[in-house]
C-alpha cells in the first residue's frame, strides 16, 4: 500500500491504510509513505506492519496532544493519552519516518509523547522522535501508578508483558525523561540530543536547581536483567555544560547501560540522579562502559554506577542483549 498526502496514493492518511489490514493477519504488510506532514493520532493496533517513509526528514507522523489537555468531561489527558502514535502491536518496523509531539515544553503543558510503542520485537532505524518532556515511551507500564490510581491511556488494565525494541541510527530530541519506560531496549548508533530548557531569559522557573534534564526514567521490572543499552552513541545537547543526568530510576529496579558512546559537556559529572530515592541506589543498575568525550569522565559519577570490565561488556552487546528465547536479530549487519 502507498500513502501519500497529496492523493497520489492508494491512501491519503496513515490510518486508513493500517485499517484495510485483517485483525487475525499473519503476514507482513508494508506500508510505503510518501513525503509529506500527516497530522495524524496514529493508532497501530496490528501485528507485522512495516512503516516505510521516503525521507526521514520529510516523512512526518504528527499531533499535538498533551498531558494537561482535558477530555470534554473535564479530566486531564495525564501522560499516556498524549502520544501522537501508539504502537501497540508485535512484529512492528518503522524505516526513515519523523515521529513528532508539538504541544510544547513540558512546564506549559506537562507530558507530550511523540510515540508511545508497546510491543516486543519492534524496531526502528533511521527514525526520528522529536518531543520535550517525555518523548519515547517504551511499553509496559509499570505496575501501578505512584501518584494517581489510574494510568489511562490505551494500555490501562492490560496484561503487563516484557518486550524487546530495537532503535538503530535514530535521533531522539527531548528534555525531562525523554526516553522512559519498562522495555528492555537497544539504541545503537542514535544521537540522543538534549533540548535547553532554561536560559537566563527565564531563571526564575528552577531557582534551586538549573538542571536541563535526563535522558532516561527506566521502570524496568526487577526480574529483567536489561533495561536500556545505549551502544555507540552520540549524546549531544544545547543545553549548558552538567546540567543534564544519564538517567534517574522511575522505578527501583531501574536498569540503563551505556557503552562505548560520546557524551558531550552537557553530562553532569555525577552522570546519575537517585529522583530523590536514595534507598533505589541499592536496586538500581546504572552502569558505562568505555565512553568518550567531555561528559565521560568517571572520576566524579556517584559511586552507586558501575564501569563494566571487558567480560562484563561482552553482555551488553545489541544481539546478545535482544535474542530472549526466539533469538530475535534486527541488527543491520
């Protein structure tokens, strides 16, 4: 099937394409999507798709929902009803498409996710996740929520499973825990850039503390051995130097690797921040392997991270990390 805006495909919207698929299918559908903006609330509810963009840069998929935008009942959309796509199916693979949020900074409008992506065997190369606070949930949702009694959001009240994703020569833009979530995920090869949130226009926002943000907010479930692994990497920002956090623990048993990756002046020293849970820097694993650039240094990381010897990194490589018991392998070669 080919989607293009402008009429000169099968389809002119997404959705309407991933609507033709049989529920029960058991083969592949590629979708091809021509260059254009489709303002779309993406639902992708089938398994085995395959979204092709044309250009990453041009092929866009996005919305505008928010975490403070109310229901006409008057309640708040709250974080899991303001992605722009949710991916909620097996077997999914996306190919140079721009997966976008544009509701804005999160101290305006709270969380905005551009992608909301809850199923195993998912990968993403040559993608695009471009948001504020919030900007890549990976799926499942932990437990039960900390503060409300409800989650909400499409995935409410649903089997929680463990799942495996794959993002390869992706670029992830965000703020506050842009990249969160309870699946065992690999990004190789991604430039995670972290967006200035303060500036000397606006000091009075964060009198305490000017920290521009952290890249991830893992939930990973404690019988899970990974989490996040962030291999070969670039970590860029135009935010100010250590001012932002390698990550934070939304949930106890948190788990973030990253390895031989570089990391700009934007990294704090300490790398890593406890949310204010100091009891989580005993169930935490938070660890690098062999980084560079001026973010890296280890000497000043809080003693509660790890610097993985030689043997202990051969674990974390992107196939072995992803196999599980089926030996999935969506590394490009």
């Amino acid at each position: 099937m080919i989607v293009a805006a402008d009429g000169s495909g099968d389809y002119r919207t997404i959705q309407e394409a991933l609507d033709q698929i049989a529920d029960d299918t058991n083969v592949r559908t590629v979708i091809y999507i021509r260059n254009g903006v489709y303002k779309e609330k993406l639902h992708v509810v089938k398994p085995l798709v395959s979204l092709v963009g044309e250009n990453a840069e041009l092929t866009i998929i996005t919305y505008d929902d928010y975490a403070r935008k109310t229901f006409p009942n008057g309640e708040a959309y709250e974080t899991f009803h303001s992605y722009s796509v949710f991916i909620g199916a097996d077997d999914f693979s996306a190919e140079r498409i721009t997966f976008r949020n544009t509701a804005g900074r999160g101290e305006a409008v709270g969380q905005a996710l551009a992608a909301y992506v809850d199923g195993d065997r998912v990968s993403f190369k040559h993608c695009r996740f471009l948001g504020h606070q919030d900007t890549l949930f990976t799926g499942p949702l932990p437990p039960a929520p900390m503060q409300r009694t409800t989650f909400g959001g499409p995935r409410e009240g649903m089997p929680r499973r463990n799942v495996r994703q794959y993002y390869e020569h992706c670029y992830i833009e965000g703020d506050v825990d842009f990249i969160f979530g309870s699946a065992t995920a690999v990004f190789n090869q991604c430039e995670i850039f972290s967006k200035r949130r303060l500036g000397e226009e606006d000091p009075g926002e964060f009198p305490s503390e000017r920290i521009h943000g952290w890249l991830t907010a893992p939930s990973t479930p404690e019988e899970i051995r990974f989490g996040y692994v962030f291999h070969q990497c670039r970590l860029t920002s135009d935010a100010p130097p250590q001012s932002v956090y390698l990550g934070r623990p939304w949930r106890y048993y948190a788990k973030s690797a990253f390895l031989l990756c570089w990391m700009g002046e934007h990294i704090a020293a300490a790398g890593w921040d406890n949310w204010n849970k100091p009891e989580s820097e005993r169930t935490t694993v938070f660890c690098e392997y062999r980084n560079t650039g001026p973010g890296a240094a280890v000497e000043g990381r809080v003693p509660w991270s790890a610097q993985l010897s030689d043997d202990e990194a051969e674990a974390y490589s992107p196939i072995s990390v992803l196999a599980g018991i089926d030996g999935w392998n969506p590394v490009t070669a």
